[in-house]
C-alpha cells in the first residue's frame, strides 16, 4: 500500500508551496522572496493584469495594443493566472484564451515552422479600430458515445473549426493547431528543472517495455543562440520563461519589445499597416517586461489537499499502478545552476517529465513544432488541477479544451498512453472514482 510522503503536500517544495484554496490560489508569490522581490512581484502583477490600450495614448508605459491581437492583457487569457476555456457553440466566436497556431510545410533555418504567407504563425481575430481582424472562428462538437468494459457509458466531444471571414486571403494547405491557454503556476520552478533532470527520463527506444518512449523537444533560443530542451508550450516549443512571455507579448497582444522589435505582421499587412502609430520602439520596455517575468517566474503552487485521506492514498497507489506515472512524473528537482536563489534546490511534486510523447491520432493536431511531430505533446503539469474549476470556474482540459473533466482528458489518451488509459477503464466504478479523487487532490 501507498502510503503518504513527508512533504508530499508541499507540491512547489518547501518554498514555493502556498497554502490557499481560495480563487486567488494561483495568483500568489513564493515564501521566499525578498521585501524587494516581493515588490517586484507585485509591479510585474499589475502590467500582467492590466490592459493595453491604442497608442498613442497619455498612458504611454501601457499603450501599442495591436494592431492585430488576441488579447489586451496577460489575464485576458490567463484569467487569475488560470487556465483558459475554450470556444463554445453559443455563438461566441471569438475567445482569446484559445488560440490557433498556423504554419505551412518546411522548416524555417532553425527548425522552427513556417509561418503560413497570409496570417502569420498564429491567427488574430481581433483589431484596432481601422485594421482589419483576420477572421472569425467558430466550432461544432461531435458526441463520441462508448462505454467502460462494466458497462458504464461515457461521451466524448470531437471539436470541428471553421475559419469565416478571412480577411487576408485563403489558408491552402495551412497546418492549424488550436492551444488553449495554460495556468501559470510553477512556471519559475519548470524553468529551473536542468536538462540532465529532463534527459533522466527518456526512453526514446522504450528500453523498459511499458510502452512509453518519451523525448525532448530542441528548441531555438533566442538568448542563447542554439538549440536547447523546450520545456514549455503544449508542444514543448519555447526553452523558458522569458522567451515564451516575449513571444506572448508580440503574438497574442501585439506589443513589441527589444527581443521581437517588429510587429508579428505577414509582408501584405506590413505594407498595408506598417505606418501606423505604435506605443514607441520597443512598445513594452526592459524594465516592464522584466517585471512581468519575474512575476510569472515568481508564482507558487497551491498545497496538496487530503493528501493522508486513504481513498487518495488508494487512488495514488492505482495511478502508479496504470503507469500514469511514466509521463506525469511525480517528484523532480530545481537546480542551483543558473536559476535565482528563489527557485533553486526545491524539491518539487509538478506531475509532468516535460517530455514529448505520441498521444495517437485522436489527439493529433498534424503539425511539427521543431522536433515536435503532429501526433506528439508535452506531458501537462497537474499540480493545481484539483483548483482550476475553483480559480477559472470550469474544468475543460486539454490542448483544445474538448475534455469537459479529468475523466474526460484520461479517455481521450492514445498511443503511448493507451496502456495506461485501458488499465484505467478496466478498473472497477469505484476505483477509478479513487483515481479521480486523487488527481483531484493534486
């Protein structure tokens, strides 16, 4: 029998760990940080939550919004530092927090995608006054009825996107791949996890024989200039923190910054708006954009909860047994080298290897991401999980948010994590509500 760890409720290590079940669970700081730092994490909190406006604009610290976006601010996706939903059928077609990557066959000089020629790598579907969206987007679910091997039923909901109103042109032979936007938490702790800690975990060629053969995905970095392991991203695409909220910056919200001084324009709409007012060169400045990292490297990880309950415990022992385990590794390490003292050294409970591993066609999105094929994902974190319905007041998961629930997101695993999914549905009602329970409590 399982039995509970000492400091297994510390999910973020002793210091990044928070005690807080509230609505705020996510948007908390690490224990550890300075009276300066905590300053520091509170200026980054309000350029993450705030909106950006039109420039010009006598708010001249916050202004260069667009001219094609997806949000106005951090939180207008990342709501609470929480997970985003995804579009609904209510007519709503425009929702920031789930956005669509696009690029075309090749690989650009460092094995990046392609961006596709008329809408770039990613579509926005919103504007400032006078620019032209790129379009809409709307969806339809198909109800996938099955059954568990005792009878029980269940239904799945397969998402269909349809592009209306394109506003650049057709999107011919266009590779798309829908991301909703993840919780934030832990991200400073991921970031500070060192690659010899990802490398421990591959089995490329499945030398153990459970049928899981995880690998990392190398990535450009821009800071360093070559490749190295990308640990964030649904694909694993970006090497760190810094680089996926500079990209965030100039993808989803259209601000500018010293990393990506050009606006993410196709060469058509750059000559159509590239004289338009902007909110200075670069929109965002140093010392903004560092705040806001350190404020997202900076947030803590709410607390296991009931952790000792036995039902917990016997789901634990069940989750280990299915192999979930195999890709949502449950205990890693930060490291000293090259990461602030305020992450460093942390032992820590995330759920995930950081690994990129095939999740079968069902979840395909067909397209490459650097090493990334279009059948692989990087194994999600789950520390928090059991909090997002109280944060962001729903339980939708995975890359497109087709799960409604946990239960859900496990149905819907594939390929390397077929095993494990089957072992999960053989189980008897009971034991899998234990499974359930325990992922809950994470």
């Amino acid at each position: 029998m399982i039995t509970a760890e000492t400091d297994e409720e510390f999910s973020g290590g002793r210091e990044g760990t928070i005690f807080d079940e509230t609505f705020n669970a996510f948007g908390n700081a690490l224990v550890n940080l300075t009276s300066d730092e905590t300053d520091q994490f509170v200026i980054g909190n309000s350029f993450n939550r705030n909106n950006w406006v039109i420039a010009p604009s006598s708010t001249a610290a916050r202004d260069g919004l667009g001219p094609l976006f997806n949000a106005s601010s951090c939180a207008g996706c990342h709501s609470l530092d929480g997970k985003g939903s995804p579009l609904q059928t209510d007519g709503v077609s425009v929702n920031p927090a789930l956005l669509f990557r696009l690029s075309v066959f090749g690989t650009g000089m460092h094995g990046e995608p392609v961006n596709d020629p008329n809408y770039g790598g990613q579509f926005n579907p919103r504007s400032i006054p006078g620019v032209d969206a790129e379009g809409t987007v709307e969806v339809t679910y198909q109800e996938l009825p099955g059954n568990y091997p005792d009878g029980t039923s269940y239904s799945l909901q397969k998402p269909t996107y349809t592009f209306k109103g394109l506003n650049y042109g057709a999107m011919n032979g266009t590779f798309i791949s829908p991301r909703l936007a993840p919780q934030m938490i832990g991200a400073g702790l991921l970031d500070a996890i060192s690659e010899q800690s990802i490398l421990a975990n591959v089995d490329v060629n499945d030398a153990n024989g459970d049928g899981i053969s995880g690998r990392p995905n190398y990535v450009w970095d821009e800071k360093t200039q070559k490749k190295v392991i990308g640990k964030f991203g649904w694909k694993a695409n970006q090497p760190s923190v810094d680089q996926q909220v500079v990209t965030a910056f100039n993808n989803d919200i259209g601000i500018t910054s010293t990393a990506l001084p050009q606006e993410s324009f196709t060469d058509a709409q750059k000559t159509k708006y590239g004289n338009l007012p902007t909110g200075g060169n670069p929109e965002i400045s140093d010392t903004i954009l560092q705040n806001v990292i350190f404020y997202i490297k900076s947030l803590a990880v709410p607390a296991r909860r009931n952790w000792k309950d036995s039902e917990i415990l016997s789901g634990k022992q069940l989750f280990v047994q299915a192999n979930c385990s195999g890709c949502h590794v449950m205990k890693l390490e930060t490291s000293s080298y090259n990461s602030p003292k305020y992450l460093a050294n942390q032992a820590i409970r995330p759920y995930t290897d950081l690994l990129l591993h095939d999740m079968g066609a069902s979840l395909a999105d067909n397209r490459p991401d650097f090493e990334a094929t279009g059948t692989e994902w990087r194994t999600p974190p789950l520390w928090g999980i059991g909090l997002q319905k109280t944060v962001s007041k729903h339980t939708y998961m995975l890359h497109d948010g087709r799960a409604r629930n946990v239960e859900e997101a496990i149905l819907w695993h594939g390929g390397e994590a077929e095993n494990s999914k089957n072992k999960y549905m053989k189980l008897a009602k009971e034991d899998r509500a234990k499974l359930l329970k325990f992922i809950d409590s994470l």
